[in-house]
C-alpha cells in the first residue's frame, strides 16, 4: 500500500515539475521579447541572458542539494570534457536564438524553433544508431512534420502584421541554433546512459 502512494506522490511530483516548467518557459519567453524590444540596442543583453540561465542551472541545484551536488563533480580533464562539449552546444541553441533577436522578427523565431523536432529525431540516428528507442519510422516523421507546420503557420499568422524585418544574419544565428539544438538532447541522452563510475571514478 505505501510502495503504492508512493508511486503515486511520485508521479504527482514528475507531472507537477512539468506543468512549471511549461508555464515558467512561457514566462521566459514573452519576458524575452519584452526586453528586446524595450531596449533593441543593448549589446550585451543576449550575452548576459545566457549567462544568468547557465548561473541559475548550476546555483538552483546547488542549494536545494546543500552542497551535496559537488560530490558529483569531475574531478579530472577528461571527465570535464563531455560536458565542456555539450555546455558549448547549449551556449549555441540558447545563446545564438536569443542573439538572433536583434536581427530577426520574434515571429521568425518561434518558427524555427518549432521546427526542431526533424532535426532532432535526425540526430538521433546518427549520434545514438544502436539505440532501439531512437528508431524512428515514417509515421513518426509525419506526424512530427505535421506538428511543427502546424506550430510555424500559428507563429507566422500571429506575426503577420509586424513591422519588423529578418535579415540573413539572423536566419545564419537560428540555424546554427537548432542545429545545436538538435544534438544537446542526444548527447545528453548518450552521456547519461555511460555508467557514472566511467566519468567520475
């Protein structure tokens, strides 16, 4: 009965951390394009940006742990390389999208955005082939193409009367963005399926 409730507080606990999630991104996202029109010659705001999310990943954990957290930590070079690599690649899918608003329309980025789930399920195969879960066949692409055609004409609809203008810097920075978008999952993925013992002993 207890290993029952259990399971149970549990799966509240996973669908409650969700919902936050969700609703905090959303949040983040309509402050985002707040302050980039408010202030759109303020140079360093998406540097900053960037640095106050990779601050906060890393402080958040940091306290709800009481310090527990750094018992995890590399303790050589070769065990910080890994994630060296993918810090790089999240600095390149948040950084880059968020520097992309200085040149293009809010609009335009929602739909490149959304269109990275074909990118995704792409790397996938390529970065983990011997994963069965990965293995993704035409239905699955369908529906995914479906899914992103449906949220880019919901976001180009939305800002069909903007006045601002996309320029090919911009599309260069969101491109790159969801290319590194599309692989920070799977070597996430890859990186926690190694034994912890592989990195850290």
């Amino acid at each position: 009965m207890s290993n029952a409730l259990s399971q149970k507080q549990q799966k509240l606990q996973v669908v409650s951390y969700v919902l936050i999630f969700f609703f905090m991104m959303i949040g983040h996202e309509l402050a985002l394009e707040a302050v980039f029109r408010s202030f759109p010659t303020l140079d360093s705001l998406a540097s900053t940006v960037s640095l106050f999310q990779f601050g906060f990943c890393f402080l958040l954990p940091f306290c709800i742990s009481k310090e527990k957290v750094c018992d995890t930590f590399p303790k050589s070079f070769g065990q910080v390389v890994p994630y060296v690599r993918l810090s790089i690649l999240v600095f390149g899918a948040t950084g880059l999208a968020t520097q992309s608003l200085k040149y293009v329309s809010y609009p335009t980025k929602v739909v490149f955005k959304s269109a990275k789930l074909i990118p995704t399920m792409v790397a996938s195969a390529l970065i983990n082939p011997n994963n069965k879960k990965n293995k993704y066949g035409p239905r699955d692409y369908f529906a995914a193409t479906l899914l992103c055609l449906g949220a880019a004409g919901y976001s180009y609809n939305s800002g069909s009367g903007s006045e601002e203008k996309s320029t090919l810097y911009g599309i260069l920075l969101l491109t790159v963005s969801i290319v590194c978008d599309a692989i920070v999952p799977n070597l996430q993925q890859q990186l926690m399926s190694v034994p912890s013992s592989s990195y850290l002993s």
